[in-house]
C-alpha cells in the first residue's frame, strides 16, 4: 500500500497558501504536487493568480479581492482528497533528449578556477563525484548518469531552470555529490551539475554550487529578438534523458542550433504513476523503448 502523510496548509501572508506534502524528496510526493497543479490550472479557478509545483510541495498565489482565502483552501482540500491515492494518477508528460559532452574542457577550467571552493582542491569536479560514488572509471559513471531519465520537479534559480531527479534508481545507487564550500561567482551557460541527488542543467551563466559534471550541446533558453520571444525547454513533469556524445559530434550540434536546424528529440508519454510503482525501473525501460 503506498500512502503519503496528510498534506499540511499553511497561509503565508494574505496572497499564497502553501501546501506541503512531505518533508522529504520522494517521487511520489512530486507527483502528487504535479497532478494537484495541473488539475489546478485546468479548473481556472477566478482569483488564481499563480501556481508553483516544487518537489515534495506547492505553491498557490491568490487574489483576496476576488477568491476568499479560506474558499480556495477549502477548494485545495478537496482537490487534495482526489489525488491522495497513487495508484490513480496518470500524468502526461513527455521524454526530451539532452546530448552532453561528459568531462568536457570548459567544466575541467572552472573546476581549476574555483577549486579554492572546492573539498578535494586536487580533483576536478568530475572526478570528485565519480570516485565518492565508487565507479571504477569515467565510462561505468557516463553509462550510469545518462541510462535513467531525470525528473523535472521543481523550476527556479534561474530562468528557465530545472531540478531534475532520477527514476528508476535504487535509492542506495542513486548519484549524489555535495555542493561545493562555497559558491562559485561565474559557471558556464549549458553546464550540467549535480548537488545531493539532484541533476541541474545551468541554462544560462551565473553562479552555482554544484559539482560539474559535462556541458549539453543544446540551450536550454533561447530569446529572440524578431520577434520578441523567450524559449524555455524545461517543464515541470519532463523527463530528460542525457546521451553522451564525444566532441565532434558536441560541434556538429552546436553548428546545427547557431543555424537553426536543430530540432529537439522528444516524445510525448501518458505517465501512469501506479505502474511506476509497481514495476520501476522495469516501467521506465518500457518508456524509453524506441527512444534512446
């Protein structure tokens, strides 16, 4: 029987109510928050003003003037009821390719430039999280990062940023590295970094305090000018899938997206969050079949 805590509400100032499920990062958790949000914003509730799903909770900013807020609590209570059982929720989402250049020279030079911050100050990023989590080499940790797809949970820190979790991974096997001493002031736009068990993809430059890793071929951001327009790739519920790609085929890619020719690998799923439960990493396989 799988069964989650009672979801606790709590008002914060007189425009949000903030709704947790659990205190821990667990999948299930996440996905509870995921199915309470869509059925939110599907509802159209008048006086909602925003909705912010994060990984173990959400957020709900309202206006007073137009929904009462002991009203929309009890509307989220409600909601809350019907998507309290697992076994019954169906998400759609959809599974995104991220070609990644592990170990890559431009994540080597910012570990060498801020290794001050860093635990092993002798190690590169890389290098670090390969030996804490005892692969034997570079391949055998690649294989391991890039064979599971990530879940989007949470979105923030930047524009267009997205925590990402891994599915289908024993817990006792699950990637984690600590963040670093102290943030870094500069990381590259496209680097991909991991903090606790968390996967983070920087979209743009700026700073950061997880480990590097690898740099994706492909933004995750895009503005255009003519006309005005902000691509964001992340959303919340995504799988992402990293492939590892050698340096030429990083140029290739990188060529194909400053030309514009560049189309995303991506295919749309219906998640059911039951079979996932009961068959795991068997389930996600079967999601990938076709795809990787």
């Amino acid at each position: 029987m799988y069964t989650l805590p009672e979801t606790r509400f709590d008002f914060a100032g007189d425009e949000y109510i903030f709704a947790e499920i659990s205190r821990d990062m667990s999948p299930l958790s996440h996905f509870k928050a995921l199915a309470i949000t869509n059925e939110l914003t599907r509802r159209q509730i008048p006086g909602i003003l925003e909705i912010c799903p994060s990984n173990a909770s959400y957020l709900v900013r309202f206006n007073p003037d137009l929904i009462p807020a002991r009203e929309l609590l009890d509307d989220l209570k409600e909601i809350d009821l019907t998507k309290s059982n697992p076994l019954e929720l169906h998400l759609s989402s959809r599974i995104v390719e991220i070609p990644t250049w592990y170990d890559d020279p431009k994540t080597r030079e910012y570990s060498r430039r801020f290794k001050n911050k860093h635990h092993h100050p002798e190690l590169t990023d890389f290098d670090y999280v390969v030996k804490i989590n005892g692969y034997r080499d570079k391949k055998s940790f690649i294989e391991a990062h890039s064979s599971l797809p990530y879940l989007i949970t949470m979105m923030g820190f930047m524009p267009g940023a997205g925590w990402q979790f891994p599915l289908g991974s024993e817990k006792e096997r699950t990637i984690q590295a600590p963040k670093y001493l102290s943030p870094r002031t500069d990381t590259p736009e496209r680097a991909v970094g991991l903090g606790g068990g968390f996967t983070f993809l920087y979209p743009v430059a700026g700073p950061g305090s997880y480990q590097l890793i690898g740099r994706s071929a492909v933004p995750t951001v895009r503005v255009s000018p003519n006309p005005p327009d902000i691509f964001f790739l992340a959303r919340p519920g995504d799988l992402w899938k990293y492939r590892s790609i050698d340096e030429k085929e990083y140029m290739r890619i990188q060529e194909e997206v400053a030309l514009g020719t560049y189309t995303y690998k991506q295919k749309d799923i219906e998640f059911s969050v039951g079979d996932y439960l009961k068959m795991e990493r068997s389930y996600i396989e079967a999601l990938l079949e076709g795809f990787s």
